[in-house]
C-alpha cells in the first residue's frame, strides 16, 4: 500500500490532499474498489489534521472518486472512474436552456454509433452475456420508470465493453441525463423505446459484426432522438401553459388589490 508525503504548503490543505490522493487513484496506485487508509492514517502521512482529511475525502466523493461505506469494514472506497460526474453544472445549464435535449441527443447519436461499433470488436464473452441476461430480464419487469432504466443500463454495459474508457464516461453520463429527462418529462405510460432494437445490437456484437451494430447504433440513436424531441416540446408547451395562468392569476390578484 502506497504511503503519501507530507505535505509543505500551509494554504487550501484539503486541495493538496485532493490533488494527491486524485494522483495516486489515476495512475493505478489505488485500484477500483481498493479502500483507502483510515482518517488518522491519511492524517499521520499528510502531516495534517483529520478534518483537512475529511474535507479532502468529501471534495473526492463529489467529484466521484470515491464512495464512503458505513460498518465495521466501511471507509472510503475508489469508484469505477466510468462514474465519474460529466459536469457539476450540467444541470443548471439545462434549466436554463442554454442546452437543450437536442443538443445532448444528437452527440449521441454521434456517439452511440462508434461505441456500438468498437464494442463488436473488444467487447469480452462476460460482458456479453451480462447484456444478454440484462434483455431477459425486460419481459419480468412491469413497472415502465424500472424498465425505462433498464433500456439505460444496456447502453451504459455496452459503453464499458467498447474498450475506449473516454467513450465509456461519456456514455455513462449521457444515460444519467436521459434517465432524469425521462423521470422530469416522461408521461410513465409513454413508450419511447423499441426493444428490438437492443436485440439487434447484441446479435451483431455477438457476430462481431462492427459496421451491423454502428448500422443499428445510428437507427436506434435517431429514433430516441425524434422522441425525445417531441417529449421535451410538450413537456415546454404545458410548463409554458402553467407560466402563463401563474402570470395571469398574479395580475388578477394586482387588479383585485388596487381596487
């Protein structure tokens, strides 16, 4: 197990500590799933307080890093790096329409195409069949917001086998912003998927037929693409609505003050 350094500076402490315990994540010092040492074991190597620790640990399980675990063989823990967050702000960004759903779904469909594709070449017999059982289980699941997470998943499990970790971050951040459209605008009777679909992209990767998956890849992009488009339009349309009778009942109640 790696020891750190002590640290010199007497300024942002907890930054430093960040930076270092980052370092060591990134280059493989710590492997995924691998624990990190103790608070007072971190402390005693920094040379720093256990709350400079603390911060330093919260900071990285933001950023996604890190996972804390609770109980007797809890502590802190490194994440897959493919979970790492996209961008803090992405959120904000979309609330306020300076991105758009569409803007999103046509990097994806960008995307989707590629990654389909280097999964025929380098996806493993492992995580082929994991893809395999995820499709089998489609036809037991009868709640639409599960399955809605499921179609999510097969993606995120074909983003991993693609063998480009870029590509694989990417893709797992993309399925995080079409899961909270879908909750935010989706009507939970309303299907935008077609099963198939997935059916057809494991049977070229199981053929190992690259341009047949990036072929089905880009059929499969579009079609979400169109439908998401026409979800995030009437989902505008009816906020719009309710914008309106807020500002129409806010100037009755002024007419009805003044009088």
């Amino acid at each position: 197990m790696p020891d750190f350094k002590k640290i010199k500076r007497s300024t942002s402490l907890y930054e430093d500590v960040v930076n270092e315990i980052k370092k060591a994540i990134l280059s493989g010092k710590y492997k995924t799933g691998e624990a990190l040492p103790s608070e007072t074991e971190l402390a005693r190597q920094f040379g720093v307080s256990r709350p400079v620790i603390r911060e330093g640990i919260r900071v990285l399980q933001t950023r996604g890093f890190l996972e804390i675990r609770r109980g007797i063989t809890g502590g802190a823990f490194v994440r897959e790096l493919y979970q790492l967050p996209f961008l803090e702000d992405f959120a904000d960004l979309v609330r306020y329409r300076r991105i758009k759903v569409d803007d999103l779904a046509r990097a994806r469909l960008l995307l989707e195409p590629e990654v389909c594709r280097l999964a025929a070449q380098n996806a493993s017999q492992e995580a082929l069949k994991e893809m395999k059982n995820l499709l089998d289980s489609y036809s037991l699941i009868k709640e639409r917001d599960k399955l809605d997470m499921m179609y999510s998943m097969f993606h995120r499990l074909v983003g991993r086998a693609c063998g480009n970790p870029i590509y694989s971050i990417i893709m797992e951040n993309m399925m995080d912003f079409t899961e909270g459209f879908i909750k935010t605008m989706k009507p939970v009777t309303t299907i935008i998927h077609n099963d198939s679909d997935h059916d057809e992209i494991l049977e070229a990767l199981n053929e190992r037929d690259s341009e047949k998956a990036a072929k089905v890849g880009t059929r499969h992009a579009m079609d979400i693409l169109r439908e998401m488009k026409k979800l995030e339009d009437t989902y505008l349309e009816l906020l719009g609505g309710k914008m309106r009778e807020h500002y129409d009942e806010d100037d009755e109640e002024d007419v009805n003050n003044e009088e």
